[in-house]
C-alpha cells in the first residue's frame, strides 16, 4: 500500500512540475509578445525575458533550419534521382530511333541497289531474304525465303548486283537452299574478261575461289576481273564473278594456279535475286 502511494505522489509532482513549466514557458511567451506588440521600450524585465528566452528561440531556429535544409536537400535529390531517370529513358529512346534510322537507311540502299540491278539485267526474277546459314565447310550454303510456290526451282541461279552469289541446291514449297560459289562441291564456268579464256570457278570453302584450267601460255594477271561465260544457258554471259587475287606458275604441270576473290561479300549477304530461267537441272 505504502509503494502504490509512493508512486502516485510521485507521479502527481511529477505532473506538477510539467504544468510549472509550461506555465512559466507560456508566460515568457506571453511577455515577449506583449513587448512586442505593445511599446517599443524595454524595461529591465523585458530585457530579462528576452535573455532568458532568447537562447532557447536559438536553438528553437537553428533546429528548424537545419531540418529545413535537410528536408529540401531529400526533395532535390529525388528531383535529381528522377530527373536523371527521365534523360536516361529519353537517351535510350534517341539510340533506338537513331540504330532503327541507320538500318532503314541501309536497307533502303541496299534495296535500291537490287532495284537498280533488276532493271539494268531486264531479266525475270525473284526477289528472297536469306533467313539461315549452314555452316558446313563442304556444303556452303544459306536458306532462303522462297520456294516451289514462287516458281523456285533446283540449278536456278542466284544473284546480286554485286555479282554471283550460286545456284539452288534443293528446294521446298515455301523455301529453297542456295549453294554458295565459295563451296567445294560448286563449279562454274567463267571467262578471263580481258583475255576471254575459259576457265572453271571452284569454291575452296573460305572466302576465297580458285580458277581451274587456265593453261601456262595465257597471260593473267592480278587484279583481272572474272565474268560468268554463260554456257548451258544458267547464267547470263558478264555477270561479275571475283577479281584475280594471286597467280602462281610452277614447273610442273600444264595450268596456273590463280586465286579469285569473290565479288559478292558472303559475310553480309541479306537479300539476293532468283533468275527465273526455263532450264533448270534435273532432280
């Protein structure tokens, strides 16, 4: 009993003192507002109040500056944080418009290079997309777009307006196989443009071909330009077919040795035209 007592006398002083002091905060307050609002001359107890209640406005301001601060300095930097977000997207937005530009403007070249390659053969043709690449060293070849449904048939040349790109190896409804000139397993019959010797174009399975079949006595030189021959009515006579990159004459042996360097990038190939042609091999 004597504890429960003890506490409740403590806690009403305690009370007490709170409401003391509250008191004498509120009277200080009341003191400096009447000497403020009222005359502008200050008495010894005006003076004492404001000694007394000054350090405590200090502090009282000073914290809420410093919160204040911090507070503002929290907003900015979100600010920042998103503002940063918002360029960052805007950035990303102007490289994809920019990369979807560039290869619009590629392919509208490349395109327009094929427009113009049609129309200067005045030859029928097939326009198709490479969609897939074997990577077979013997059978070079890529998958094209068109088929059986397009009029696509085996042994039709293809082409680009760089040059020869091979012939189609086998085909399906809806897509065809073309065996690139640079397989091993292709050949073509080709002329020296200068001299008009014929020669037979073999693939090495690099990026590089070999003419066959050119005899010691013919003059070839770097830099010549090869061109289809256009026997057995498959490809077109002139069509470009590579440039003479290296010939080599040795002791033996009745023919040269000459390296071709393809006219048509194999490694870029994306679109190539389908010579329609009445001939076509057999199956």
């Amino acid at each position: 009993m004597r504890k429960r007592g003890t506490r409740k006398s403590s806690r009403r002083f305690r009370t007490f003192r709170l409401v003391l002091l509250s008191g004498l905060l509120l009277t200080l307050v009341l003191i400096v507002l009447v000497s403020t609002l009222g005359s502008q001359k200050f008495g010894t107890f005006h003076k004492l109040a404001f000694e007394t209640t000054g350090p405590l406005l200090k502090v009282f301001s000073g914290t809420t500056r410093y919160f204040s601060k911090i507070t503002d300095q929290y907003i900015a930097l979100v600010h920042v944080r998103a503002e940063n977000k918002r360029l960052w997207d805007e950035l990303q937005a102007c490289r994809t418009s920019a990369y979807r530009n560039r290869e619009a403007v590629a392919t509208n070249v490349r395109l327009r290079k094929l427009l113009d390659f049609r129309k200067k053969l005045n030859l029928p043709m097939v326009s198709a997309q490479v969609v897939g690449k074997d990577p077979s060293l013997w059978f070079r070849t890529v998958v094209i777009d068109r088929g059986t449904s397009d009029g696509v048939m085996k042994g039709m040349p293809v082409v680009t307006d760089s040059g020869i790109v091979g012939q189609i190896f086998s085909v399906s409804p809806n897509y065809a196989k073309v065996l690139l000139a640079i397989a091993p397993s292709s050949a073509l019959d080709v002329l020296l443009q200068k001299s008009r010797v014929r020669g037979i174009l073999k693939g090495t399975g690099s990026l590089t071909c070999k003419l066959d079949y050119v005899l010691k006595t013919v003059d070839v030189e770097k830099g010549d330009y090869i061109v289809t021959a256009g026997y057995g009515g498959i490809f077109p006579t002139g069509l470009p077919v590579g440039v003479v990159t290296k010939v080599v004459k040795k002791p033996r042996g009745m023919f040269q040795e000459i390296e071709v360097s393809p006219a048509v990038d194999f490694l870029t190939l994306e679109n190539v035209q389908i010579l329609e042609q009445e001939r076509s091999f057999a199956e």
